[in-house]
C-alpha cells in the first residue's frame, strides 16, 4: 500500500492571531475600525459591530488584561504582516564566507588581483578566509608564509577585520577577515 505524499501548507510567515469567534474572553478592549478607542465592552458587544461595520475582530494583544482587540480587514493585515516579515528576513542577509588562495611565491599582479577580489566580497558583505597552502620544502617556511597572509590582509585595513587569528593546520595557513562596520 503507498502512502500519499501530501504537501504541506506553507507557515505562514504572521504569527497566528485569533479572529471572530475564536476569541475566548468573555470582554475585551475594543478599538474600532477608525482608530479610535472604544473601551471595554463584551465579547458579543464587540463580534456585533465588527459585522455591522463588515470587518473582522482581531485579537492584536492577547497578553493584555483584557485582551486587545481591533475592528479591522483581517486579509489586508496579514497581507502587511508577510510583507513587513519578509523585507526583515531580506535585510538580514547573513554574509557567506568565500574564499581567497595564497602561495608563498605569489607575484606582485596575482596578488593585486585577488586583494581586487577580497575587496568586492567585502563590500557584499562577505568573510573572506585567506589561505596559504605551503607545498613540499615550503613546509620549513611558515614564518614567511605568516608574513605573505599578513601582508595581504594589512591591505585591506580599511575595509576588514581580522574575525579568526592566524591558524596553521598541516600544510597549511588561513585567517578569516570580516567587513568593517561603517
């Protein structure tokens, strides 16, 4: 026998509000569809003019003593909700961390070419981890390779910070620089 792969809803985005004849307390404070506060009245009170003003009842303030609740287009609320949800999740890029390779013999234009590169990922707000693989007979050399990584990253000053200090694991050298807050 298969089983039936249903999807699931999406969550939606709006924590849940309890609308209509949801709301369990027997009275509420009550603001009306204008804005303007009504005061305390009963839960029947307040469903009744909901309706005859043709919105809904939401409850905006469940922890309050008595819970507070709106006259209001509950569809374009939530809409608004969603919307303000998503521009935050939006702003709240986390930056990925890339990555920029290094070797001890590296030439003056390679390495202008990839500070060019560190730079940008910086300013798209990304760490950026500078390695130094040492190869063979470079291996006796990690004190220059240091130097070379540090190098690298004292040109950057102005945009980076040092997030990870200086790490030599085997063969080979890293760091992890942040972008600076401005």
């Amino acid at each position: 026998m298969r089983k039936s792969h249903k999807k699931r809803p999406e969550k939606s985005l709006v924590l849940d509000y309890r609308i209509n004849h949801r709301i369990h307390s027997p009275e509420v404070r009550l603001i009306d569809e204008t804005d303007q506060m009504v005061g305390v009245v009963s839960r029947e009170e307040a469903l009744r003019r909901a309706e005859e003003a043709g919105f809904d009842l939401v409850e905006v303030s469940p922890k309050a003593m008595p819970p507070v609740c709106k006259i209001m287009n509950f569809g374009s609320f939530r809409y608004q909700k969603e919307k303000e949800a998503k521009a935050q999740k939006q702003k709240q890029k986390i930056g990925e961390l890339k990555g920029i390779r290094l070797s001890l013999r590296i030439g003056d234009h390679d390495k202008e070419t990839r500070l060019i590169q560190a730079r940008k990922f910086l300013e798209e707000n990304n760490k950026v981890r500078v390695e130094l693989t040492l190869k063979g007979r470079e291996r006796q050399y990690t004190d220059q390779g240091r130097d070379v990584i540090e190098d690298f990253i004292h040109a950057l000053d102005d945009v980076a910070k040092i997030e990870q200090p200086f790490t030599k694991q085997a063969g080979k050298l890293s760091m992890v620089i942040a972008p600076r807050e401005s």
